[in-house]
C-alpha cells in the first residue's frame, strides 16, 4: 500500500468500546450460539443503533444469541474481524477496502449496504462566503486517507489547485482533525471549516458554521456509500444461514426506519445515549438525521470511484477489488421481501 486508508467516516483513533451487550432471542438456534456484530456509536451507523436497540435484528436470529461490540475507528474493526472477535460489521468504505486489500482479498466480503450521505463542507461564514474562498484557508477532516478526507482532496484536485496528501500543505491546508476535537477547533478559529460527516456537521452548524457544500451533490443521484456491512469470509462460508438471519434484519430495520421516521430517530438517539452516555441535542440530532440515507444498496460504484480518488490522492496503490461483494444473501432477502435485487458493479465473487 502506497498509504493506508484510513477510519470509517469518523477519524477517531480510538480503541473499541467496552460497551458490549448480549440478549438472546426466541425461536430455534442457528448454526451457532451467539453471532458477534460491530459498529459504530454514529448515526451513520444507524441500521445498526436501531435494528439492535429494538431487537429487529435478534428476533430474526432466533435462538442464536446476539452480542455487540462498538468501535471508534476502522482499522480497530477490521482487526476484530480478522481475529474473530467480531463476524459481522458495519464500516466505512475506506477500511473496508483497505482490509480488503491488505489481506490480498481473503478477509472479508461487502454483503449490503446500510446508509448513503451525511457528509458536508461546513465553514465559517466570516471568512469564507464562497467555494473559491476555501482556497488558501484551514479546513479539517477526520484522518489521513479516511473517507472524508480522500474526498476533499478529491475535490481539491478537480478545483485545479495543488495540495501534498500527506502533508495536507498546498493551495488549502488540510488538517487531520479528530471528530471529537473539530467543533472546539472551529470555536478557537485554529480551522476556517471541515469537510466532515455527521453529526460534526451539524454540531458546527450550532457553532455557527455554515453548510458551504453537501457531498451528495458530487455524485449520481445524490448517492455514495458512506457505511456497508461486512463479514469475515471464514464465516460467511460456515454460517450462511446467520449471515443471512442479519441482513434479513438489516433490511427489515431500514424498512422499519423508512416507515417510522421519527420513532427511529429517537431510537437511534436512546441507543447513542446508552452506548455514549450522551443522546445528542435536537438542534444536532435533527438536521444530522435528515441528512443520512438508510439503504440496503451498497452502492457498489461508488465504491469504486472512492478507491479510484484514493489512488489519484498517492494515498492507495491501485487495488484489484474482484470479488470484494458477496451480494448472494441479500438479493436472496430482498426477494423475499419483494424489493429489488441490487448490483455489485462488476465486482462480486462471480
């Protein structure tokens, strides 16, 4: 690897959270007794928050026990996984990709998608009042090579101006900010905005900051991946059948999301309050949920494009993503549930 990608959409650097919880549900036992699944405490994560904190994902288990970890940053994931203490997860492109990649394509498979969006170009109104104004100002993204900040760079690139990726010195200042640590570095005026996900979006939005740039508009039909759901390849062969119990409740999770908006807001913000100890402020929570896209699509082109910007960055040596998409047990779900059959863009294991 030229230079690794880095966290999900989030940058954070931190180690998985003690926050595991295991319940047990009705019905007959899987082909194992308890599945370990991970994710993030972030509304991108959303299918997840909710499809656990309302039991929609157990119940399709069965008598096979759920058990939960969640995690700070991609790369502390995507080791879980490769060491079995986790089979299944939610996660950004970057590191799934990454893993991928780095394991020569034996680690893990893309089985579904779970949320679209939410990311932002988030500034100080004071000092820049247009797109042109971000040149030869302070912005922030989460980590080197993460998600969002191949993005930026990316958009950089395509204005015509000149930035060293790892450096981050050039036209624009790219500087690689912990989520957690950006809206405190918007208040002290060490950044003139951030290209970030949410909820730092809107929570620099309540400092004052303005949304000079929604990412969504960059792609076709204002869709990228921004989360996917991933499971180790050794347990995708020995489990299929609990592989298959998690994307039926992944699915019936974001249809429950789509039908019950504002109930699954709530839930999504009593499970963050659980696993944080925080529920996030209305003035965050509302504008950030709006903002993010439930999808069983993976959107698997976009995916492409994303591993496509990292290598144009010098952050990513080209990767051969053949057959980084198993797409076999959900298609086989969504047909069940009547809905459309989705596309690996010519990169699934066929």
């Amino acid at each position: 690897m030229a230079g690794a990608l880095g966290a999900c959409g989030y940058g954070s650097q931190a180690e998985e959270e003690d926050k595991s919880a295991t319940t047990v549900g009705e019905g007959k036992k899987l082909s194992v007794d308890t599945v370990k699944i991970g994710y993030f405490p972030n509304l991108t994560h959303a299918t997840a928050l909710v499809g656990d904190q309302e039991g929609i994902i157990q119940k399709e288990l069965g008598g096979t026990k759920l058990r939960s970890a969640t995690f700070n940053a991609g790369p502390s994931e995507i080791e879980a996984l490769n060491s079995g203490s986790i089979d299944i997860g939610w996660i950004g492109p970057s590191p799934a990709i990454n893993g991928y990649a780095k394991s020569n394509g034996e680690a893990l498979r893309i089985i579904g998608g779970s949320a679209s969006g939410g990311v932002k170009l988030v500034v100080n109104p004071e000092k820049i009042k247009s797109l042109d104004d971000v040149r030869g100002k302070r912005i922030a993204t989460p980590q080197l090579g993460n998600t969002q900040d191949v993005a930026f760079l990316n958009w950089i690139a395509e204005k015509g101006w000149k930035v060293d990726a790892q450096s981050g010195e050039g036209d624009v200042s790219v500087v690689r900010t912990d989520n957690k640590v950006t809206p405190g570095a918007y208040r002290s005026g060490s950044v003139d905005g951030a290209w970030v996900p949410e909820p730092t979006a809107a929570k620099l939005v309540a400092e004052g900051g303005k949304v000079l740039l929604d990412e969504s508009t960059l792609w076709p039909d204002k869709k990228f991946v921004i989360t996917n759901l991933i499971v180790s390849q050794s347990f995708l062969k020995e489990h299929p059948d609990v592989v298959e119990a998690v994307l039926r409740g992944s699915v019936k999770t974001n249809r429950w999301i789509e039908d019950n908006p504002e109930k699954a807001r709530a839930s999504a913000n009593a499970a963050l309050k659980k696993l944080s100890g925080k529920a996030l402020p209305p003035e965050v929570l509302d504008p950030a949920w709006e903002s993010i896209q439930t999808t069983d699509d993976p959107l698997a082109a976009t995916l492409n494009t994303e591993a496509a910007h990292a290598v144009k960055a010098g952050l990513l040596e080209k990767p051969d993503l053949k057959g980084i998409y198993d797409l076999t047990l959900l298609n086989k779900v969504l047909k069940d549930e009547g809905r459309p059959e989705v596309d690996d863009a010519g990169l699934g294991t066929n």
